[in-house]
C-alpha cells in the first residue's frame, strides 16, 4: 500500500488512564494511506481507518484527531508547522474519505 502523505510530528497520544505515547518534533510520524491514517513513534504505531475516525480539527500549531478506533488512545494530537493545509491537500488530491473540521 502506498503512502500519499508522510510528515515528521510531535504528537500526544492519551487515555483516559494518562499518557500512552508521547513524542516531541521530529521523532513522531503521521502517515496518510488510501484507508488509513497512522501516528508513530520509534517504539509504538497505531493505526486508525478512515472509518473510526470522526472528524480531524485544526487547532493552533498541528490539529486534533477525534476518534473512536479500537486500541487506540482516545485523545491524539498531531503538531507540526504546516500539518493541516498538507493534510488537506493530500485528502482532496486523492478524495479520501477523512474529514476536516472547520475551527471552532
């Protein structure tokens, strides 16, 4: 499968029972494929299908992932300069089915 969009992230991955995956600028990655979107670190990967995923919201300096995938933290927040126009290029260059919230 072939990645459409692969950005270097800092990124907090949370539950309800406290951090899960925490990882500052350049060593997370968030990676867009046809079906799925994918948070990692160099220890821990979760991957979210566009279908589990609720909407993304922009927020100041990267963007939050509002979800319900299973086995996956609750809470994801995505940062890096940039992220949400790059994110909504690749969504509407290859008509993904992942959608973009408008800020609140």
């Amino acid at each position: 499968m072939s990645v459409l969009l692969k950005r270097r992230v800092g990124m907090s991955l949370i539950s309800q029972g406290g951090a899960v995956c925490r990882a500052t600028w350049p060593s997370g990655i968030l990676m867009l494929y046809p079906d799925s979107l994918v948070l990692g670190t160099l220890f821990k990967s979760f991957r979210l299908h566009y279908k589990d995923i609720d909407h993304v919201t922009p927020r100041l300096g990267g963007a939050e992932v509002v979800h319900h995938g299973p086995g996956v933290p609750e809470y994801g927040m995505v940062y890096g300069f940039g992220l949400c126009r790059r994110l909504k290029d690749t969504i509407q260059r290859h008509g993904l089915e992942l959608r973009i919230q408008s800020r609140s």
